[in-house]
C-alpha cells in the first residue's frame, strides 16, 4: 500500500453538534430532535467534554482555528452549559490566536440578550436561518419565525456586538415565482450582511416534504431563479467563492473553508462526523458517532468509541476533489499532496483527460474548473472515484 507522506500537520477545526431544534423543518434530514427531551442537556455537554478528553491524543500540539455550532438549533443552548462547554474545551484545547466561532441561529429563538450571551462567551459569527422574508413561504416550509422575526433577530445581533455573520436564504420554494425569489435576495442585501449562503431546496429522502412533495418550481424556472439572483448578489460586490456561497471582501467563512480546501475536524456531539489526519502513521481517519441523543451519551460514558474507519488510500483523490472542486475560484495543486499525503503524479493522468475534454483547466500548477466543467461537475468528480495506485 503506498505510504502518505504529510509535510506539516493540516488545518484542524472542531464542529460541535447541538441536537435539539423546536420543531424540525419537513424539509430538513440533519440529525435533530424535538427540544421536550432537552432536559439531559448537561447530560449531553458532559459526554461532549468526554469525548474530547479522549481524542486528545491523536491531536496534541496541534490548535484549533474555527469552532461551528450546528444543529439542530445550537442558539437553544442554556446559558448555564454554554459557559461550561466553552471554558472547559478552551482549557483542553489550544485554540488558535485568530480562531472563528461560528453559531448557528433560528431567529425565532434568539434576543438581544441570547446573543450577548454567546457573543460574551466567545462566539464572534452567527449563520442565522432566514431561509425567506415571505411569510407565507416561512409558514410553507415549517419554520418557526416571521419575516419581521428575522429582521429583529438581525438588528439585535449587530446591536450585541456582531460584525460578522451569515445570512441563510433558499430559492425554488413552494409555489415560489422569479419575482419572489428575487424579492427575497433584494431584502438580504439591504442588511449588508458579510457572508450569505444562497441554495436551492431539494427534496431528501426521508423528510415530510419527500413522502408527501410541495408543489416546487420546475428546473427551468429554477435555473432561472439561480441566474438572476446570483446576479443580483454579484452586483452588490460579493465574491462567489463556492456552490451556495457568497462573501464581502476578508469576509469568507474560515471553518467551511477548511472542510472545501480537505482540511482535518473534530466531530462531537450525537451523528457527528469527522477526518482526523494521523501523520505519524500515514493514515486518515474518518469518525462517526452515534446518532440520537442518548445513544451517544450512553456510548461516552461508558467510555466507547464511535465508528472509526481508516480512508482507503485509492478513494482519497475522490474524497479531496469531492470537497475542493466546490471552490469556484479553484485550487493550487499543491493542495492535493500537502492534503491526501500522495505524489500529484497519482491524478495526473486523470487530470490531462480532463482537461483534454476542456472540464477543467490547470495553468501555473492552478486548477480551475471550466463553464464546462461547472455544468458537468459530478461527472468530473466521478472520474477520481476508486482509482487505483
């Protein structure tokens, strides 16, 4: 088996996993649970602290440069264990000089008050779940807030110290027209957010929405809704550096970053996953835990592991194109030996076909993607799958 030969240790982030949400979404598939049966909070803080305690070992010397609440609906964290999280995972982990704190907020659950909390205690970006200022597409959707909700979410985040957040919107929702989607991009960018994700709402299996479809714009009006809204965002001078995400100048999100550019990340928390890179070894890890909330106590204080499986070193060129060719922008080649630890000569080959058929371009040891490439990017992907050595 080829031997992966790393330089220097990768970028490590950690993602903490909040599981409980007011009411889930028929849209959503995230790992989330109905917030009457939140009472074991400390319960679930203290396995989080535990499973941290035992992943030390595979990362010592090595900071943490972002940290991202997600849920769930993390901005329901109490007070009381917030505090206990933060100050004791910055008392076992080195966290980085310049580390970015992101956390998750539904409007619908969140005041002046909640945000100075977070904000006080470390948190310095939220990525709130606007989804749509039409409340009749909130109401479709199952969400919890209004449009005028939303609105004082926002000011009240700014007022509590925030300067950096993001902004989450959906289009091709229910019944939804060009007009209106454009309508609700118009109103993002009146709040000058930093950061805004913009995605189309897809059905996913096993969600109320599959089982039982909303009447959704067809893919033509959907394409046409993408068109003109990523125009309008373009216009307001925001850089289009992934899929779904849009950035003012220095205002890019460092954790996601970090996941596209095939960076390593703690998982904790119930279904959370992770890749940790163990260089001494020359292996790559990926971690999964438990999924329900209970489990996942149950399986820390009984001092398990969750699931633990090693990356077949043929599906790495895969694994790194499957996240870095979401950057619009591209990549330096150089990424993909200081990232997988394999020689680029692996892919070359692949990557001569590829841009023979005009799907991706390389010059200056740069990769991008063509217009081409960008409407056929599975297929480009695809092509990486189970390569062998």
């Amino acid at each position: 088996m080829t031997q992966l030969n790393f330089s220097h240790p990768l970028p490590l982030s950690l993602y903490v996993h909040y599981p409980w949400c007011i009411q889930k979404c028929p849209y959503c598939d995230f790992n989330s649970h109905n917030a009457k049966d939140s009472d074991n909070e400390k319960a679930y803080v203290d396995a989080m602290l535990l499973q941290l305690e035992k992943t030390l070992p595979l990362i010592w010397g090595r900071p943490i440069r972002s940290i991202f609440f997600g849920g769930g609906t993390p901005s329901l964290f109490s007070e009381k264990e917030f505090k206990r999280f933060m100050s004791q995972a910055r008392a076992l982990l080195g966290f980085s000089g310049q580390i970015e704190v992101t956390l998750e907020a539904n409007p619908g659950t969140v005041d002046y008050e909640k945000f100075a909390m977070f904000f006080d205690n470390g948190v310095n970006r939220l990525s709130m779940g606007i989804q749509s200022f039409d409340n009749e597409k909130l109401e479709a959707l199952g969400r919890i807030h209004s449009s005028q909700d939303a609105k004082r979410a926002i000011d009240a985040a700014r007022s509590a110290g925030f300067k950096n957040f993001n902004l989450d919107l959906m289009f091709a929702l229910p019944n939804q027209t060009l007009e209106q989607a454009v309508a609700d991009v118009e109103q993002v960018l009146e709040f000058e957010s930093p950061h805004l994700s913009h995605y189309q709402l897809t059905l996913e299996p096993n969600t109320p929405f599959y089982r039982q479809p909303p009447v959704l714009p067809d893919d033509d009006l959907a394409w046409d809704m993408q068109l003109a809204c990523q125009e309008l965002i373009a216009s307001a001078g925001y850089d289009h550096y992934e899929v779904s995400a849009y950035a003012q100048p220095a205002q890019r999100c460092l954790h996601n970053l970090n996941y596209w550019q095939f960076g390593d990340y703690l998982g904790i928390g119930a279904g959370a996953h992770g890749k940790i890179t163990h260089a001494p070894n020359g292996e790559i890890f990926r971690t999964q835990m438990p999924a329900s909330p209970g489990g996942y106590i149950e399986t820390m204080l009984a001092e398990k592991n969750g699931r633990l499986t090693t990356i077949d070193h043929r599906e790495l060129p895969f694994e790194f194109m499957l996240n870095t060719l979401r950057l619009q922008q591209g990549f330096a080649l150089s990424l993909f030996e200081e990232r997988t630890g394999l020689k680029l000569e692996t892919i070359r080959e692949k990557l001569s076909e590829l841009e023979g058929l005009k799907l991706i371009e390389c010059d200056q040891d740069y990769l991008r993607l063509t217009d081409k490439g960008k409407t056929y990017l599975n297929d480009v992907m695809s092509a990486f799958l189970s390569m062998t050595e």
